[in-house]
C-alpha cells in the first residue's frame, strides 16, 4: 500500500514504478514483489522474468538513473483508482514495452493498493 496526495496522485505513483523497476534492475525480485499487494494476480521471480525476457529479447531491466528523455507515463484515471502504463528501462533507454499498474484507493483514505496488471508490447 502506498499514499497518493489528492492534488498529485500522479508523482507518487509514477515513483513507485521507478523504484520497482530499480528493485529488477539490480536483480532484487523479492524487493520488488514486496511492494505489490496481493491481488488475484500472484506474481513469481520466475513469471516475472518470463514475461520481461519475453518483451526485452533477454535483455532485461537496467537501471534508469540518469536518464535525461521522459518516460512518457500515461495515467488513466479509473472509478477504483488508476491506471498507470510506464515505459519500461532497456538498453540505456525507454522501451515501448510498458508495466500496467493498477492503484486502487482505499474507501475514505489516500493510501492505495498496487496491482502489477502485467505488461504491453
């Protein structure tokens, strides 16, 4: 679960995509899965992988630290919450490839409940 704010859900969410990612980049899946919730949706190290490797050719996450073009992140906002479609880092670079997470808000609070939906090509 993390907090949004009323007046920019946005950063917080789109942080938190940048730090999952930073978690794969360095191999740390266990860090990254941590910061889902539970949903029906159970990821695993190994699905997690299947599916990158899959949109990556092998290539997998790397860190995107540094990186001066924007990710372009596209935020949908939904009756429960948001969608957030994020590039994913690859090659140095933003790939097409995106993560879709899922953040639903608590009833009456500001905290949110994240749903890795899974990934586009």
């Amino acid at each position: 679960m993390i907090t949004g704010t009323s007046y920019s859900p946005g950063k917080a969410f789109i942080s938190f995509a940048r730090e999952f990612f930073e978690a794969l980049a360095k191999n740390d899946f266990q860090d990254a899965l941590r910061r889902l919730d539970s949903s029906s949706k159970r990821w695993s190290k190994r699905e997690l992988l299947l599916q990158i490797n899959s949109l990556t050719d092998g290539a997998g996450i790397c860190s995107a630290l540094g990186f001066k073009n924007s990710a372009a992140p596209d935020l949908e906002q939904i009756t429960s919450g948001y969608v957030l479609r994020h590039r994913l880092p690859i090659h140095n670079n933003w790939s097409n490839a995106k993560a879709v997470f899922e953040f639903t808000r608590k009833p009456g609070t500001e905290y949110f409940k994240v749903t890795l939906l899974g990934f586009e090509a």
